[in-house]
C-alpha cells in the first residue's frame, strides 16, 4: 500500500519563504560593477556556516547567470566551476580566442588556467578587459580559472590581483624582487614565455611599487575578490 506523507506546513512555509525571496531578488535587478556584487555578497555570508554559505552562493549564482552578462566558459576546469556556481546555462567555447572575443562583446570569460596558453598575457594590450573573479575564490589555494569581463575590477576589502611579465628571471626571484618593493606575490603559471603572479590585496595598474618590477613587458590585469 501506498502511504501518502505526512503533511509538513512549516517546512514548506519556509520553502515558500525561498521562493518568494528568489522572485523578489530577481525583480530587483543587478548590481552596477563586479565589486558591488562581491561586497554585498560577503556582507550576505556573514556567520553563515560552510554549508549555509554554499547553498546561498548556490542560489545567488543561477540569480546572477539569469540576469547578469551572458557567461562563456573555455578549459574543463572552468566547465565544472561554472556549472557549481552559476549552473548549466554557460555556452562553452572551443577556443580561447573565442571567449575573449565573446568578452569583448559584452559577456563574461570564465577561462582555465593553463600551460597549454597564454590568453592572460593577452589582456596587457587590452585594458578594456579586466580580471573580476577567480574562482575556486576561496583563498586557500591557487584558482584555477579567471573571468573576464569589460568592466572595472574595484576594490572589495579582500582582494588579490593579477600581474603578468615577461621578465626571463626565475619565479622565486621575480618573488623576491616584488617583496623587495612591499608586495605578496606568489607564482601560478607560466606559457608562451610569460608569468602570471597573483599580488595580495588590491594593487592598482598605475601603482608604484610596480614601475621597476622585472619585465619589459609587464602589468596589472586585474583583481578578484576572496570569500
């Protein structure tokens, strides 16, 4: 015999709940700049647990891929990071020519970090398109894919900031070099003879502790913030 389950009203008032807060958050719209998002939601996270927090970002990530910039996903890690955080909307691009030219027209870029190419050192000569996240966006590790968009990467109070060269200097002394100068660096990957750094905080383009860093050809692409 079939049992029918028992009736559960405050469960499903607080499901209710839920669903009347999605509406009411969609229907409020998006905010004006990455940075706003990023400071609103870890205003939002506060003393939250791990799991709390996972499913909030959960939540707040499919509201943001309904109503952000359209989202365009190179690599396999970049693949599976999006479908965590934003859902399975996110078209995937065979190149990753072709997700910095969807950028350039107005979506967002999540793209892998990887040896196998340089797109970042690409953005130097692009300073329209600027890193605004890095996720896994955690702090604990390094990330392993960056997105793209064409707006301003604010500070958000808990940033780190990414910084490309072509200085032929090992990393560790490139580290150094940039400690010397009073900046946090840490090395992350290099391709087709560049090297992508992540610096602690948020370290502006024009920012002087960078103007004798190694490097003929060498820059500020962007920040992102951490949870």
């Amino acid at each position: 015999m079939l049992v029918e389950p028992p009736e559960d009203p405050a469960r499903l008032a607080q499901d209710r709940a839920v669903a009347e807060a999605v509406r009411a958050r969609m229907a409020s719209g998006g905010r004006a700049s990455p940075d706003a998002d990023a400071i609103a939601l870890r205003e939002a996270l506060k003393g939250l647990s791990p799991p709390e927090a996972a499913a909030v970002r959960s939540v707040l990530g499919r509201i943001d891929a309904a109503q952000g910039a359209p989202l365009i996903v190179w690599g396999p890690a970049s693949q599976v990071l999006a479908a965590d955080r934003h859902g399975l909307g996110a078209r995937v691009a065979a190149r990753p020519e072709a997700a910095l030219a969807a950028a350039r027209e107005g979506a967002r870029a999540l793209m892998d970090l990887t040896a196998a190419s340089a797109w970042w050192g690409r953005l130097l000569a692009e300073p329209e398109l600027r890193v605004v996240a890095a996720l896994p966006d955690h702090g604990a590790g390094p990330p392993r894919a960056l997105m793209i968009q064409r707006a301003p990467s604010g500070p958000t109070g808990d940033d780190r900031t990414f910084w490309v060269t072509d200085s032929p200097l090992a990393a560790d002394r490139i580290v150094s070099a940039l400690g010397a100068a009073g900046l946090a660096a840490s090395p992350l990957i290099e391709a087709g003879g560049l090297k992508l750094f992540a610096l602690a905080g948020y370290v502006q383009a024009q920012d002087g502790r960078l103007n004798d860093a190694p490097g003929s050809l060498q820059g500020v692409i962007g920040a992102a913030p951490v949870f």
